[in-house]
C-alpha cells in the first residue's frame, strides 16, 4: 500500500512538474500532507536565518518501522504521534535540502520514513518562501538565491545543537539545485563530513548553455545572481573538498549530464571516501529519475554509503 502511495504522489509531482527538474525557482507554499500521515516521529526546529527569516524544519529521530496496520491507521487518523526516541544514543544525521521546486512535503517525507529505519536521524527543511517558511520575494527567473545558502548554514548548525544528534557524522543530500547548494553548504561547515548529490552540475559555465537549450529560454529568463558564490560550484570546490561523497546521476540526465559528476569525482582528493553511481536508465528526475526508478535500490546503497561515512 505505501509503495501505491509513493508512486501516486510522484505521478502528481511529473504531472505538475515539480520533482528534481532543474530549470529556475518555482515556490510551493502548499504542504500535500504533514509526516504524520505517514505515521511518521517528528518535532519542529525553530530555526532562524542570520536576517530573521524563519526557516520551517522537521526533524526526524531514529525509529522503528510500522506495521502494515500500524501505517494505515496512521494514513486514516492522520494524528501526530508523541516525540518518542528509541534512546539517548547520538547518531548519524541526514539532512535533505529541496531542490528548486515545490516543497518537502513529497520525496523528502519518504526518504525520511525509509532513512529514520536504519538507525540514522533525518531533517528536512523548505527554503525560504517555499512551504511554511518565512515570505520573501522571489523572482522565478532565478536559477537560485546566495540566501539560501544562509538557510541552509541556519539549519545545520540548529541541528548540531540537538542531543542525538552526533556532531562529527551529519551529512547532507540534495538533488539537481539542491545537490550543488548542498556541496557548497558541506564545503562551508565543519559540522558536515558527508554529502551525498544527486544530478549535481559541475558548474554554472556547464550547465547554464544545456537549460537554455533543452527549455528554450533567453539569457533573461535564467539569472544566476550576481552576489553567488560561483567559484564554490562542485568542480571548482572538489580538489579541497575533504568530505565523504556519494555522487549520483542517471545515464539518460539531459540537464546535468553524467559528465558533471564524473568530473566532479575525478576531482576531489583521493584520501576521501568517494563513490559514483551511474545509474542505467535514469533520466535527471520524476518517475524515472535517481531516486525513483528503483526506490528501494536507492535506499539500500544510501545505507550502504552511510555505514561507509560514518563507521
């Protein structure tokens, strides 16, 4: 019945075009349904930007599995189950950014019910002016904003405040425009010591010419903004980048080609722990992307890579 589920929500994402398309900022402020839904263990993080800005934050603990009947009964009452934590043990956190569309109401609560199973925490947070988090004005001609990197530094260092939450093993995962906000994130924070991208481009000079091309759009309809860091993109970033990798893309990406990472890859240091998967058949996102053309092949070697990371 869950997988049902999984495979109803993401046809309604490719549907809607939101799910993993790199293209530019396209905002939801509307969640589908909470984690409760999903039977799901969470709090709120009260998480505030350096110019105040709240950033809405779930947070995940560690946690059994649920029945067949215990997860229907949750789909039904959708009631929030009270913050339970198997023990006092500090573990692994993973924290999972958005890309540059809709919000963490869909995937994201997925991976968390999937992750949480295998003993590490999970966090998932909205940028600013995506779901409950704070208003701020967006132009949706922007590939991406410098601020969301403050939202993300806001983030990672709340979480490192939490008791479970064992400092020295937090990674982050992001895909298409948050897999790049996510190295750039790891590469800027000493609490982050892994990262795992999905559909990374290497850097803006790369990618920037295939999206105007494959959505036919003109220099004005695609903005990098001029305060980015675009020298911290992936490959520039990747010769000094001492963190656990784990770079995913399909052989069919038409946006962020498997080249991207494989440069990325080849780049970085060789004294890391440092993984490519090159999965066959996999387009850059929706029902056939990475992460859901096999879902549960993509979890157990998101298990396999976090067991490797943080040992």
């Amino acid at each position: 019945m869950m997988k049902c589920r999984v495979v109803f929500l993401l046809l309604f994402l490719i549907l809607s075009g939101e799910f993993c398309l790199l293209k530019a900022i396209k905002p939801d402020r509307t969640y589908r349904f909470y984690p409760e839904k999903l039977g799901l263990i969470y709090k709120e993080l009260d998480v505030i930007t350096k110019d105040n800005l709240k950033i809405k934050t779930w947070f995940f603990p560690a946690q059994n599995a649920l029945s067949k009947e215990e997860s229907d009964r949750a789909w039904v009452e959708n009631r929030k189950r009270e913050y339970k934590l198997l023990n006092d043990e500090k573990r692994p956190t993973l924290i999972i950014c958005d890309s540059d569309a809709g919000n963490m109401s869909w995937i994201h609560l997925h991976l968390a019910q999937e992750i949480t199973k295998l003993g590490v925490n999970v966090v998932t947070f909205d940028w600013r002016d995506f779901g409950e988090s704070s208003e701020w004005n967006m132009d949706t001609n922007y590939m991406c904003y410098t601020e969301m990197l403050w939202d993300y530094d806001a983030v990672i260092n709340e979480v490192a405040k939490e008791d479970v939450v064992d400092t020295s093993r937090i990674g982050l995962m992001g895909w298409s425009t948050g897999s790049y906000l996510s190295m750039i994130a790891a590469y800027n924070s000493s609490f982050v010591s892994a990262y795992i991208g999905i559909a990374t481009p290497s850097s803006f000079e790369e990618v920037m010419p295939i999206i105007k091309k494959v959505q036919n759009k003109k220099d004005e309809e695609v903005i990098i903004p001029k305060d980015f860091p675009s020298h911290q993109m992936p490959v520039y970033i990747a010769p000094d980048f001492n963190k656990s990798t784990f770079l995913i893309v399909g052989d069919k990406d038409d946006r962020t080609l498997p080249y991207m990472s494989e440069d990325i890859y080849n780049a970085l240091p060789e004294n890391i722990i440092k993984n490519i998967w090159i999965i066959e058949g996999a387009d850059h996102g929706g029902l056939n992307g990475p992460i859901t053309l096999n879902f549960e092949c993509f979890i157990d070697r998101i298990n396999e890579f976090i067991k490797t990371a943080f040992n």
